[in-house]
C-alpha cells in the first residue's frame, strides 16, 4: 500500500476510535499476514485480548466480520456483547 493511502486509512481508521456517542475498545494492528487462516485466528486472539481489556469474558462475546465495505479487507470487525445479539 502507498504510504499516502496508508496515512490517510491510518488516520480514519485512528478517528473512529475516538470518543464519541458510545464507549469504545479497540485498537490499530498492522501484520504481514497473507493467509486467511492466520489472519482469522490472530483476530480471534485480539477480539479476545480487547475482550479481557473492556472487562468482559471471552466467552461471553463475539467478532461480527463485516465484508460490506470495499476498502476493507474481510477482517473488519465489530466486537459486541451477547447482550447485544
């Protein structure tokens, strides 16, 4: 990716994670990944540390994966609570 390109989703990806309307955990992670697989279970291992961090359970939520936005790749994530289901 172009560096321009890169600054520019680093900052709106950055932006979202801002405080807002609603409380919200998360974090920017860069990888080299190039299989599904890895890039799969490496979301799950995040999903679960921002879990434990938000104080909640693992167990008690889950990572919604979005494909609806081209500009990103099928790992954009939505944590929510089962609560939330």
């Amino acid at each position: 990716m172009e560096e321009p390109l890169r600054d520019d989703l680093r900052r709106r990806t950055w932006e979202l994670l801002q405080p807002g309307d609603i409380d919200l955990d998360g974090l920017i992670v860069y990888t080299d990944l190039d299989q599904e697989p890895e890039m799969h279970q490496f979301t799950v291992e995040i999903g679960d540390l921002i879990a434990e961090h938000a104080g909640f359970e693992p167990g008690e939520t889950f990572v919604y994966s979005g494909t609806d936005d081209p500009e990103f790749a099928s790992n954009q994530h939505q944590g929510l609570t089962l609560d939330d289901a």
